[in-house]
C-alpha cells in the first residue's frame, strides 16, 4: 500500500511538470509567432511606402518639349550620284566635298583602280606598295583532280570501279571536265602504297 501510493506521488508530479512544460512551450511559440507577424506587416507597410513615393516621383516628371524637325524626302540614284547631286539636295559643303561616285560610274569614265584610290584618299599621301593583274582563274588541274580520287582510298576506288570503271569529274567553278580510268588509278595507288611501304622499311633498316 505504501509503495502504491509513492507511486501515485511521482506519477502526480510528473504529470504536473509536464503540463506545466507544455504551457511554457506554447507561450514560446505563440511569441514567436507574434514577432513574425509584425516584421512582415513591416516589410509590406514599407514596401508599400516605396510604391506610393515612386508613383509620385514618376506622376511629376514632365517631359521637355522637342521641336519636330521636318523630313523632306527627295528621290536620287545612290549608283549615280555625285557631290554635286548632294549639293542640289540640300547638304552643307562640308558633307559633300568627299563624296565620291560610284564605283560603275568611275569604271565607266575610264578610271583605274589607281585613280580610284587617290579619289578616295583625298588629302593624304598613299603609296603604292604593290601591284598584280587580278583576274578569274580556277586553280583545278588534271593532276590536283586526280589527287583528290587517289585520297579516296583503295577500297572506295574499287567500289567506285565496280559501279563503272570510267570516271568523269567535272569542276563545279569553272565546269572543267576529267576524265580517268578507275583500273590505272587503282594501279598507281598500289604502285604508291608499295613505294611507301619500301621507303619506311629502308628507315626502319637504317635506323
């Protein structure tokens, strides 16, 4: 009997600490709580602050009036054009003593490319540094074309061979035409591919 009521005494005081406990942590909780509500509704009222200064800010900014600079639009040829075009048109002096024609309308009157540079760098003083004919050539060759099977490979001529042994190769520049015989193509890769096999086994033996 005296056991069961120590018993009773420990297990009343247990449960009185830990309701007391539970009502210091709730209190706990309910503070912060507290605290978190009013940081936020401070940062919303300052936010809120902020919108209403800049949309007093931007409602008494008032633009400067710009004066509206008249466009006339007037027609001329930008291949046929000259200073003197430019001058009729309205444009100050100042824009115009560097315009220089077109180059159709330069290589129609006869100038060289010379003549076009000294037109262009009025003022100063450009040296000549060098000088060559320019004209349209294909650099293709029968031997550059044929080159360019043999790095095929062996295999890929045998196919081609296989398919037909008369080759035609036409330059998509200026439409030359080669013809070869895929047979002596063959013949010459293998007569190469020998050679080379010889000059390294003559290394390997010096070496």
């Amino acid at each position: 009997m005296l056991i069961a009521t120590i018993c009773i005494v420990f297990l009343a005081g247990y449960l009185i600490s830990a309701w007391q406990r539970r009502d210091q942590t709730s209190l706990d909780d309910k503070l912060i709580q507290a605290i978190a509500q009013q940081e936020y509704e401070e940062f919303i009222a300052s936010l809120e602050e902020k919108e209403q200064s800049g949309e007093k800010q931007y409602t008494s900014y008032k633009p400067k009036k710009v004066e509206s600079i008249p466009v006339i639009l007037a027609s001329f040829n930008p291949n046929t054009a000259d200073s003197i075009t430019f001058r009729h048109l309205g444009l100050p002096a100042w824009m115009t003593k560097n315009t220089m024609p077109s180059v159709t309308e330069m290589l129609r009157a006869g100038k060289t490319p010379k003549d076009m540079m000294e037109l262009a760098m009025a003022g100063f003083a450009p040296q000549v540094l060098d000088e060559r004919t320019v004209g349209y050539q294909c650099d293709c060759s029968e031997e550059r074309t044929k080159g360019m099977l043999l790095s095929l490979g062996r295999r890929e001529l045998v196919k081609m061979r296989d398919e037909d042994p008369h080759c035609e190769v036409v330059c998509h520049f200026c439409h030359s035409r080669y013809q070869y015989d895929l047979n002596d193509l063959i013949a010459e890769y293998d007569a190469q591919a020998a050679q080379r096999a010889a000059e390294e086994a003559a290394q390997n033996t010096n070496a």
